[in-house]
C-alpha cells in the first residue's frame, strides 16, 4: 500500500537548486514502481526540509510535470507521482514517413521544416521515456494481404502514430487502411485527416496571413500583393484556395485583386520572372508583396533588382518560414517563423492524450506562427498618393 505522500527529503541531497531537479527527477525515474500514485509533499514542506525557496520548489514541480514525471489533478494545488508504465515509458511512438528515412529528412528545400518537426517529437517523446521509430510504409501497389501482414509485424508495440504532413502520404492505400482503425492512437501533423476519430496539430496559416497585413498597415501599406506555389497543398489545408487568401487579407484590412496573387511553378526562374513582370505591368499593382515561402521571396527580391528596383525603396516583401538565409539575404528577409518545433511537440503530447482519454478533444489544435521582422518592409511617404507610390525604406 503506498503512503498518502511521498516525501523524498531524506533520500537526496542536493548542493544547490539544479541538482534538486536532477536527484529528483532520477529518484522518480529509478523508484517509479514505488512512488506512482503518491502525493508529493507540499512545495512549502519541500522548501522547509530542503533550504531552498518556495518559488525554486514550485519551478522545480512544474519542470516534472512537463516532463510527464507529475501530475496535477484538477482544481488542486496537489502534485500527484506519475505512473511511467501508463504513460508509455519505455515504448516507441510511429513515426510515418513516405519513404527513406534519411532521404525524407535531409531534403535540399525542405531540411529545416522537417528536421524542425522530427526535433520537436524526438525531444519531447525522450522526456516522457518514449522512443521515436520511423517507419516506411509499402508501395502502393501492394496488397491487401501484405498491408495486413505490415500492420500485424509493426504496429502492436507502438503508443501510436504520428504522420509527417506530406501530400505523398494521401496517395499511400496502406495509410488511408490504417487511418480508419479506431483502435490505434493517431495523429496527423501539418495534414488534413479525413478521419473524425485521429488528431490533428498543425499551424494557424490565417494567424499567419493576419500578422503580415498588420505588420504591412503599419508601414502605410493598404494593398498586397501574392507569390505562391500552385500545389494547394502547400496551403496547409486550413486555407486552400486563393478565393480564401483574398478573404483572409480583405477582413485583415488589405485592398487585394484576384490578379495580384500569382501562381510561381517552384524552381522555374523563366516562369517567375514571366510572372513578376506581368504583375509589374499591372495598373497601380501593390508594393507589397508576401511570399508563401523565403526561395520564392529571395527569388523576387533577385528579379527586382535586375529590373532595377531596391528593396524596401520600391517594393516591400514578406517570405514565409524563416530561413536561417534570411537574415544573410539582401536586405534581410521578414518572415513569418513557422512553430515547426513546437508542432511537434504538440502532437507527442495529444497522442498521448487520446492514448490515455480516448477521442473525446479531437479539435484541430493550432499553433501561433510568429513574424521575425528584418529589414524588406519600408514605410510608404506619406507625401504620396495612389497604389503607384515609392516607399522610403526605414
């Protein structure tokens, strides 16, 4: 029978405030089949016994319950000894990916979003003592047997699933089976799941959209214009059609035409600078411009200035996902920084919730992206009239 509190004083003895939580948070690791379920003493008892302040007691708590070491019931002020064999400690989460592991991750254009991603699971999934284990799906053309054969010979040891958003994975037989099986924990990250019973943790792309029309007004710009990929998916699903993306900067404040955003086939130099220059010989076109991401930001940052215009002087412009080159281009790049980290930490942390709770809170969870602010916004001179006016840079 465990005892109503659990009162570790005796059992370390720590020379200053962080080897109290290392001695602690060992204690609790090493002793776990003893302690679950107990009470840890009071933070005031702690700080008594111990010598050290209150607050460094409360921080110290509060560093085990994120680490999934403590819980705290509702409404109490009770830190309660987590059970780490009911939180999956020592077991692996499914990492699903379309193809080689290596060869996925350190991809030229795609390595810090999906490195950022895979960092945010694996380091939140080694505080709960969960190992990450990638897995390769089959081809497609497989068959049904040998699906069920993969599902059998993988899946039964694992906490659940965790799907890296990509728009390969749509088009996998074997993922859209296993999407369908209530029985497995799952959550898709940065992807749409048809599927009510699996989560979902992405970003709020209109949270994004609202931050560059704020940051846009602020410097006197009124009208936008956009450089996006033509793969909707790269919308990220919250928002797919760029009839949203007009509706989303118009309630944010901002004048936009369905001729101002242009469709940029990625990596195709002559059809960017086919598209800019259409839309430079647009009537009183904007000044400003946001990017869907930094290469197509950089790209029209370069094209401006062979056509002779500076950035911020003539033109502003916004990039998305906030490249470590960004502060190295020319000028710096604004960017909105996109929470890849944090999603993926986020979706370790509802994977283990429906694990436990079932799919009682299965929203859509999303993440605030934040805008870096550099230098390629100027402020409009306010001596100036009309869409076809030259912007000072600051």
């Amino acid at each position: 029978m465990h005892p109503k509190k659990f009162d570790y004083t005796s059992l370390i003895h720590p020379a200053n405030v962080n080897e109290l939580h290392e001695q602690l948070s060992q204690l609790l690791k090493d002793s776990n089949n003893q302690y679950a379920g107990c009470r840890i003493i009071s933070e005031r008892a702690a700080s008594a016994a111990t010598g050290f302040n209150r607050s460094a007691i409360h921080n110290i708590y509060e560093k085990l319950m994120i680490s999934g070491l403590l819980h705290r019931k509702d409404n109490s002020y009770s830190y309660i000894v987590n059970d780490l064999n009911s939180i999956c400690y020592g077991q692996c989460i499914g990492l699903a990916i379309p193809r080689r592991f290596s060869e996925y991750i350190i991809s030229h254009l795609h390595i810090k979003p999906r490195l950022h991603l895979y960092l945010g699971i694996a380091e939140r999934a080694a505080e709960l003592g969960i190992g990450v284990l990638p897995i390769e799906f089959p081809d497609l053309d497989v068959s049904r047997r040998e699906i069920m054969d993969f599902s059998r010979s993988k899946l039964p040891n694992l906490v659940g699933i965790i799907y890296l958003g990509e728009p390969e994975l749509h088009q996998n037989v074997s993922i859209d089976w296993l999407w369908s099986n209530r029985t497995i924990p799952q959550v898709s990250l940065l992807m749409h799941n048809k599927y009510a019973h699996c989560g979902c943790v992405t970003f709020s792309l209109t949270s994004a959209m609202r931050s560059v029309a704020e940051h846009f007004r602020e410097y006197g710009h009124f009208d936008i214009g956009v450089f996006l990929p033509p793969n909707s998916a790269q919308l990220r699903y919250e928002i797919s059609t760029p009839s949203e993306i007009m509706d989303v900067f118009a309630g944010s404040g901002m004048n936009i035409r369905p001729e101002w955003i242009r469709q940029i086939t990625f990596g195709d130099d002559s059809h960017l600078s086919a598209e800019l220059d259409a839309f430079l010989k647009l009537p009183g076109h904007p000044r400003a411009i946001w990017c869907m991401n930094d290469h197509i930001a950089f790209a029209v940052m370069k094209e401006l200035a062979r056509r002779g215009k500076s950035v911020p002087g003539d033109y502003s412009v916004i990039g998305m996902n906030d490249l470590d080159n960004c502060e190295s281009s020319v000028p710096p790049l604004t960017s909105v920084h996109l929470p890849f980290y944090g999603c993926g930490r986020a979706a370790v942390d509802k994977l283990i919730e429906i694990r436990h709770h079932g799919n009682r809170n299965l929203q859509t969870l999303r993440l605030q992206p934040l805008l870096t602010v550099r230098k390629s916004v100027g402020r409009r001179n306010s001596g100036e009239q009309g869409n076809d006016t030259i912007f000072n840079s600051i």
